[in-house]
C-alpha cells in the first residue's frame, strides 16, 4: 500500500498545471485523465486532481475507495462512511471544504495537506483549479471555511497526537508559573464529535491560590480567574474562553504548578 509521501509526490509534480486557455476549466493532463472516465472538458477540476494522484501510485486507487470523481463531498461522504475522519490538518489528508455562502453543491473544493504548522494554526495545501492552476495554498481556521481532514488507510500514515491526553505539559519548579499554548483550536469533528482544547493546573501546595486563564483570539481577550484550593486542579475549557482558530492561551499562577494542555470532545 503508497504512503503519504508516495502520493504528495504526485501531488508535487502538478504544481504548476494550469488551464489552457485560462478560464477554460481544461488542464492537461488532470482533465485528459477525468475524460477517460466519462467527464467532459470544462468541469472544475479539484476532485480530479486528487483522484489523479491516487490513481498514478501503484494501489493509491484503493485508498480513496475507486473514486475518480470530479464531486468533493465524495471524499468527504466516504472519510465519514469508513471512518477516516481526523479533528484536524496532517500531511497526506484530504482537505475537503465548504466556503461560506456557498450554495451550489454540498462542498466547495478539496486539497491535499502538504505541511502543518500546529503552533500558528496554519497548513498548506496542495490544490488543483485554484485560480485557474495546481498550487501551494496556505489554509487556516480563521476564515468561515468548514474542513473535513480524511485520512486515508496509508502504509504509513502519521499518526494524530492521543486526543485523551495532555498534548503539552511543563512543571514549572520555582517562582511563578506562565504557561501558554497556541494552535489549532476547536480542532473539528471526528467520527462526527468536535473536539475543543482544555487548559488544567494543578496546586501541588496545601494553600488555596488563584489562578489566572487568558485567551487571545485574533483582536479579543477573554479573563477568568479560578479560586483553587490546597491540592486541587482547575480546568477551563478553550471554548468558554472564545478559543477559536488561532488562538493563545495562558495559563497563570502565584506559585510554581503543573500546568497542561489537552484535546477532549465537546460536550
């Protein structure tokens, strides 16, 4: 079976393909290949770019279940059928979107995650029939773009951090503690769950003490302080703190905490 390199290959060796003449929705040889399967020129061809890639690797066909589809929703309905949904952006994912104010079909476009950047919330994409051509395109949750990442059934697939344990974690051993994180908040749904980012501090002392959690959403701040008793943990979800998209969240205390980040679904 490929792995996920093994098709970003394909990918790769795409950048570049643009329509001839532009506007024209014809792109040799993505739209050469759909024809062979019942497509007629001049359709918009993003599907096809990504079924084309899967197709041109020995057993790549097989991951995406057959599909040779100029449809976006139908990488989507098929992660959702068996499973393959991921909360977020990897490389080797299918980045399936859905623009907002769009009404003409049940998704918008799709791509193939190329690189993430967890920490700014941002990935890039490879894309076929963006602006008329196969290109990079960095993607990031502070737009009103809906994503559904699919994972295919990979060789080697990289394997998303646990989504039950803490994701980040730092012991701060003298004076005050100041922890943040930033990255992808509100990471989506998985097996159609969505996922927030929880912040937790735990008073290793007998002697209550407040303990101050901030987040930072583009331009707003939202505050809460939380009054922790001797031996207690305090958790704040990232969502009551406006956590969306790229956001920072700091956790704060008087004394030196164990201090942790971790995914959990919504409830």
């Amino acid at each position: 079976m490929p792995t996920a390199t093994d098709i970003l290959n394909v990918e790769r060796s795409l950048i570049g393909v643009h329509e001839t003449p532009p506007g024209s929705n014809i792109a040799h040889p993505i739209t050469d290949w759909a024809a062979t399967y019942g497509y007629s020129t001049g359709q918009a061809w993003c599907a096809w770019t990504q079924s084309y890639a899967f197709w041109h690797v020995p057993g790549g066909k097989e991951l995406i279940h057959g599909v040779a589809t100029g449809g976006s929703w139908v990488f989507r309905d098929n992660g959702i059928k068996y499973g393959e949904i991921i909360p977020g952006p990897l490389p080797g994912a299918i980045d399936v979107m859905k623009f907002a104010g769009d009404t003409s079909a049940p998704t918008s476009h799709v791509g193939m995650v190329e690189s993430v950047n967890p920490y700014e919330g941002t990935w890039i994409n490879i894309e076929g029939n963006h602006l008329d051509r196969c290109m990079r395109v960095p993607r990031h949750r502070q737009d009103d773009t809906q994503h559904w990442f699919i994972m295919p059934k990979y060789s080697s697939t990289p394997a998303p951090k646990p989504k039950t344990k803490e994701t980040l974690m730092a012991t701060v051993t003298s004076g005050t503690s100041t922890m943040s994180f930033s990255g992808i908040f509100m990471v989506g749904m998985m097996n159609e769950q969505p996922w927030d980012v929880w912040a937790k501090v735990q008073n290793p002392t007998p002697n209550p003490i407040t303990v101050h959690f901030r987040c930072v959403t583009n331009t707003s701040v939202k505050d809460e302080d939380v009054s922790l008793g001797g031996n207690q943990i305090a958790q704040v979800q990232g969502k009551d703190l406006g956590a969306s998209g790229n956001s920072l969240m700091v956790i704060q205390a008087p004394i030196a905490c164990v201090m942790t980040f971790d995914h959990r679904p919504t409830t």
